[in-house]
C-alpha cells in the first residue's frame, strides 16, 4: 500500500538518502525544500507522480506555514524532519544572526511546522527528528549546534510519544 511521507532537508544527506529510497519502495514523497531548482537538478522527477516539491525554507515561519496550502486533502503518513542549521566555530566567533538560525531551524520551527501538518497527520503518522550526537557530547566547535539539538530531543520525543 503507497504511504505519503513528508520531508525537510531533501535536497542532501540523509534527507536526499531518505527521499530516493522511499521513492525506490514505491512511496509518494512530498519535498519540502529552500531550493527547488537544486531539488529538479537531482533527476528524480522521473517518478513525477510520486514526488511533489514545495517550497518551504525553514528559517522563514510565513514560508513554513504556506505549506498547508500545498497539501489539500492529503494525508501523511510520515513526517520526517531532516532539515538543521550548525556552524562550527569557536563560541565567541558566532554572530547573533548565525545564533537564531541555529535555534529557529533546529528548535523552533520544528515545532512551527509540527503545528502545521497536524491537522494533514494520519492519527499513528510516524514523526522521525534528525537529532545528533553533538548533543550529548561537548565539542569546542559545535556548541549551540550541540545545544539545538539537545534542546530538540524534548520536544521531539513529546510529539512522537
């Protein structure tokens, strides 16, 4: 049977691994990505009926909650939210600006964007967050990466529970 999964961060890393194979297992995938000429230069519109590309950059709430208007009627499956936002440098090196991406795209707007699919969410849709293990581990150059993603483990897991 052809679920329909939604996923953030689909034009690289585990996000593109994800959306090729679940498009190999016979899927629909709806992409939400920043960049969509980036997501068309990746070849895999030949499965056009299975694949839906929806411009949503996450570290911008109106662009986020436009996606309900892409959905319709559909009903997700899964959520999958691949997207993050780290730089790596020294703590005294972060501007205030590369501080709030870091926190809106791993932290907030998650959350953001939880609210929104919701009501698109089938009542046992499976929701998977991308966490990491900088985390759960002091790194010189990783701190409020590692801090985003310490404070995104909460509220993952109170939406997957």
């Amino acid at each position: 049977m052809q679920q329909t999964y939604i996923i953030t961060g689909a034009t690289s890393g585990l996000g593109l691994s994800l959306v090729k194979q679940i498009l190999h297992d016979g899927h629909k995938v709806i992409a939400l990505v920043r960049n969509i000429e980036k997501m068309r230069a990746l070849n895999l519109e030949q499965q056009d009926d299975q694949l839906q590309i929806v411009p949503c950059d996450m570290l911008n709430p109106e662009s986020i909650k436009v996606v309900a208007s892409h959905l319709n009627h559909t009903t997700l499956d899964a959520f999958i939210y691949c997207s993050g936002v780290g730089y790596f440098k020294g703590i005294e090196a972060h501007t205030t600006e590369e501080m709030l991406e870091t926190y809106q795209v791993n932290v907030v707007h998650f959350n953001l964007l939880f609210q929104t699919l919701r009501p698109f969410l089938k009542n046992n849709a499976s929701i998977v967050g991308i966490g990491s293990q900088a985390g759960f581990a002091t790194q010189a150059y990783a701190a409020h990466y590692g801090a985003s993603k310490i404070a995104f483990l909460p509220i993952d897991e109170c939406v997957t529970s």
